[in-house]
C-alpha cells in the first residue's frame, strides 16, 4: 500500500471514528469477545470436568446451534424495537445461561442438561457484532457519509470480529493451562454483561430506535439476490471449519499439537490487517468485482496446503491465505446492506453471521472425522472444495442485481442513489 492509499485510508478511519466516538468501538469489541470465547471454552470445560470428549463436543454443537437458530430473532426484534432493549435483555440472559452452564459441568450434571444449557448459552449470545455493523451503517447513513466511509464502517468492524475470535479462543486456552476454564467463561458471562450492557445504552443506539419508530407498513420482503450472498458466508464458514481441523490434526501428527492456536491466531491477524488496508481499495472497483477477486485468491492460497507438511510451511501457507478472508467477508456484508430493504439490516446480518457459523460448525464436524481417517490433507482439500464453490458463486451471481435501487434509506452522498458496480 503506498503512501498515498495508507493516507486515504487513515483519512477515511477518522471519519468512521467520528461517527461513533472512541468510547462505541471499545465497548463493541469486549461486548462481542465473549461470543469467541464460549464455544471453545464450553468445549474445554466439559471435557474437563466430564472426562468426556463426546460430551464436550455435544454441548459445543448444541451452542452453536442455538446461536444460528436463535440469532435472525435477535436481529429481528431489534429492527422492530431498536437495539437497546434488545441487546440489554440478551446481555444479561446470556451472562446468566454462561454462568449457569459452568454451574452445571462444575456440579457434575449429565450430559443431556449439559447440551440444555449450552444450547441457551448460545441462543442469548446477544450479537454484539452483527448489531454493531447495522448501527455503524445506520449511522453513516444518517449522515450522509460517502461510500467510502460506509465501506470503511464494514472494514473496520470485520477487523474487531478477525480480532475478536483470534484472541478469544487464546484466552480460554491460556486460562485452560495456568488454572480452569471455568474462569475464563465466567469472565465472559461478567464482560457481555457489563459490556453488552454498556454497548445497548450507548447514545448512539438511539439511531437503530429512531429507525425502528420511522418505519410504517411493512418492513419489506428479502430479495432473492441475499441468498448467494448468505451460500457465500456459509462456504467462508466451511474454509475456517476446515482449515481448522487440517491444523489441529497436521499440528497433532508433527507432535506440537500446542502450536494449533498460534497457527490459527497467524491466520487471523493477517486476515485483520488485510481488512484494514481494504479502506485504501480505490472506490472505482466495485464490489463484484472484490467479491470475485476474494474468493479466486482465497481458492488459489488454499491449494498449497494440500502437500503442506511441516510446521514452518504451515505457518507460511496458513498467514499468506488469511489475506483473502477479511476481504471477503467485508465485500459480502458491503453486497448485503446494498441489497437488504433498511428496515431488515439488523435482521440480515444476523442471518448471514448464523450462515458463517453454521458453515464453520458443520465443517468442522465433518471435515475433523475425515482428518482423523484419511489425515489432514482431506480437511485441507474440503477446505479447498468450499474456496472453489465460492468462486463458482461468485463468477456466476447476477451482480446486476446490486443495482442502485432509489428507494428511502438508500440513497448516498446529497440524497443522489448509491452507485453500485
């Protein structure tokens, strides 16, 4: 990036910073951490207290669960009725279902009241992230801000996601080694409570209630376009679930099975600064053509994990391929809110972080038997398969269908409609 684009960039961050204040990203990032942080700290700490893998596992796939089935309600109500509420109520629900789920595996419970409560851990997990991208937008939108800015707003908030689910698994891990991961949940049942809390009551979400309060009639019906958009996130969920159980089993094989996380956490910080540096992407490429952009990279860094076998080249390859993942998720949720009517943006990205997840999940289940048996070069080639069909999606999607539409709430910069490639 040269000078010229970092100063862009860096210009444009500003602008976004203004938009919310200092204190909003903040209160965002902790508020959405813990939602990284229980599902590996649900797993650790029923495998711990239980003895029992299988027990571990069902409890983390029924948190997922309830997340993906429960969160298009959550974004739902809070087009409806404005984040505040909303978001309050699921904080502290979600701190109470965490604590209760400790309380739980501690006490020694049988496995299906295990599985109960990791699945209303999951189904309070209040959304702070998705929430906090419809807010962000709302807010620029409010302002006139250019599309620029709108696409920096993504950016940025795609980063502290990146950031958010590196760091979280990291810190169950470091609280799993030096005392019990029951200490690690119940710090994310404290922090979603203070700071989702915190994150509700912030001045600007009287912007998502003021919405909400505007609208009449109906809220407006979801193009089919958002369809491919929401396959597009669920294979991006397919890579990671993939990739993931390719690292753990090749890590596992090489004898560093501890190098797992670091190996992940490489990957994502090199995705986050690659979000980042999406603000200096001229605005005369247009979104389709990013969209394509992200997935070819994304199907052409993964191959070379087919024939990785040491840990140096694991490394190599796996920090190099996280250049394409921000990216891509930032285009997808940039196609998203130009598509969605206004009224449905929280409820939109909600649904397309349950597609990601629930892509991330099933992967994961699948593509860990099949590294178990066949070792981790077919987790990698799953991985591979999910790049390439989101490439297919990609090249073949009707972009036309992005159009500029002139209707209320999608207009840009002096009320002209958004230009959309």
């Amino acid at each position: 990036m040269g000078s010229s684009g970092r100063g862009r960039a860096l210009d444009t961050y500003r602008e976004v910073i203004g938009l919310t204040g200092p204190l909003l990203p903040g209160v965002s990032f902790l508020g959405r951490l813990p939602t990284a942080t229980i599902q590996f700290g649900s797993v650790l700490l029923v495998a711990r207290t239980s003895g029992s893998l299988g027990a571990a596992g069902l409890t983390g796939g029924a948190l997922a669960v309830g997340q993906v089935l429960c969160g298009p309600l959550v974004g739902r109500l809070a087009d409806r009725h404005g984040q505040r509420t909303v978001v309050l109520a699921f904080s502290l629900a979600n701190a109470l279902a965490i604590t209760a789920l400790v309380c739980g595996a501690l006490a020694g419970l049988a496995t299906p009241w295990l599985v109960l409560l990791g699945a209303c851990a999951g189904a309070s997990v209040p959304l702070v992230g998705p929430l906090a991208r419809a807010r962000l937008v709302a807010l620029a939108r409010r302002h006139k801000a250019p599309e620029p800015v709108v696409g920096a707003a993504l950016s940025f908030e795609s980063t502290l996601d990146e950031v958010s689910f590196v760091l979280g698994p990291a810190l169950v891990g470091l609280a799993a080694v030096l005392a019990h991961p029951a200490h690690a949940l119940l710090a994310a049942a404290l922090l979603v409570a203070l700071c989702g809390g915190a994150f509700a009551l912030h001045p600007t979400a009287a912007v998502t209630r003021s919405a909400a309060v505007r609208r009449t009639g109906a809220p407006g019906r979801m193009p089919r376009t958002v369809h491919s958009l929401r396959a597009a996130l669920a294979l991006q969920g397919a890579m990671f679930g993939a990739c993931q159980a390719g690292i753990t089993a090749l890590t596992e094989r090489l004898g560093r099975p501890e190098q797992a996380g670091l190996v992940y956490a490489a990957m994502g910080v090199m995705s986050a600064v690659a979000g980042l540096a999406m603000a200096a992407v001229p605005a005369r490429v247009g979104l389709p053509a990013r969209w394509r952009a992200a997935t070819a990279a994304a199907f052409a860094l993964s191959l070379p994990l087919l024939w990785t076998d040491s840990l140096a080249g694991l490394y190599a390859v796996v920090t190099v391929l996280g250049v394409a993942y921000a990216p891509h998720l930032i285009t997808v949720f940039g196609l998203t809110e130009r598509v969605v009517p206004p009224a449905r943006l929280a409820e939109a990205m909600a649904v397309a972080t349950s597609a990601l997840v629930a892509g991330q999940a099933l992967a994961v289940a699948v593509t860990g038997r099949l590294a178990e048996t066949y070792g981790p070069a077919a987790a990698f080639g799953a991985a591979s398969l999910a790049a390439a069909l989101a490439c297919a999606l990609a090249l073949t999607a009707r972009t036309g269908s992005y159009a500029a539409r002139e209707t209320p709430g999608h207009e840009g910069v002096a009320g002209r409609p958004r230009t959309r490639s």
